[in-house]
C-alpha cells in the first residue's frame, strides 16, 4: 500500500507539474496578446473616432485577460493547495481520488482557458478586420463626397454663366 501511494503520489506530482507548465503557457499567451494589443494601437495612425474603437478594443481585451491572470493565479494556488495535500495525506487513498478528480477539474478549466484566449485571438483578429474595412468605407466615403462636391461646384458655375448669359 505504502508503494502503490508513493506511485500515485509521484504520478499526482507529475500531473501537478504539467498543469502548472499549461497555466504558464496560458498567461504568457495573455501577456502576449495584452503586448500585441498595445503594439496595434500604437503602430495604426486612426482618426479619432477609429482611436476610440481600438481603444475600447484594448480595454475589453485588457479586462477578459485580467480575468485569465487571476484565473490562472486561482489554479495556480489550487495547484499549490493540491501539492501541499498529496504531501500530506500518503496514509488515506481515499484523499487521492479526491485530488484526482480536482487534477481532472484543473485539466478541464486549463483546457476551457486555452480555449477562451483562442477565441479571444479571432475575436481579436475578426475586429480588426472590421476596423479595416469600416476605414477603407470611409475613405471611399470621402472620395464620393468629394466628386459630388466638385460637380456641384462644377454645376453652380455653369448655372452662374447661363444666368450672367441671361
């Protein structure tokens, strides 16, 4: 028995590590994307209205990624916690399955935050494309009003040479 709970205790260990290695993949992929997010707002020059979208862009992303890190500090002290209570409980199996089925509960949360910043990267990318294509309307936009700007200039004039001809 005391074997079979030093292997299982080994195995929850290992297990404890590999989550701990996903739950700092997972926060460096939040700090990298929190980077990138600040890299965009700094390298587009957008109209203010545009700046403001992109601002609001980082805010929401900024505040789901804050919600991440402190996800991942939660599973990183249940990890912690876990650790600790395998160290603790060689003498009772039964504190094992316990700590096998938080591991498997940790593993699914790591899997559902892998998940949440995937979709919060085409989230990400799916907006600024949006932003894009809402910028290029506009200069086509701008195009437009300028003909008709001009051919109304163009019209007034000759309605000015037919009246001075009148």
């Amino acid at each position: 028995d005391r074997d079979t709970d030093k292997k299982r205790i080994e195995e929850l260990l290992e297990e404890n590590m590999v989550l701990e290695i996903a739950q700092k993949q997972s926060m460096n992929e939040s700090a990298h994307l929190g980077w990138e997010l600040e890299q965009l707002s700094k390298s587009t020059d957008l109209a203010d209205s545009e700046k403001s979208f992109v601002f609001e862009l980082n805010e929401c992303a900024s505040s789901r990624i804050l919600k991440l890190e402190k996800d991942n500090q939660s599973l990183q002290n249940t990890i912690q916690e876990l650790r600790d209570a395998s160290l603790t409980s060689r003498e009772s199996s039964v504190k094992f399955v316990e700590l096998e089925k938080e591991n498997q509960q940790l593993s699914k949360k790591i899997e559902k935050l892998q998940n949440q910043i995937e979709k919060e990267k085409q989230s990400n990318q799916d907006l600024e494309t949006l932003s894009e294509e809402l910028i290029k309307d506009k200069e086509q936009l701008q195009v437009i009003m300028e003909t008709l700007k001009a051919d109304k200039d163009r019209e007034i004039k000759d309605l000015k040479q037919e009246n001075d001809h009148l």
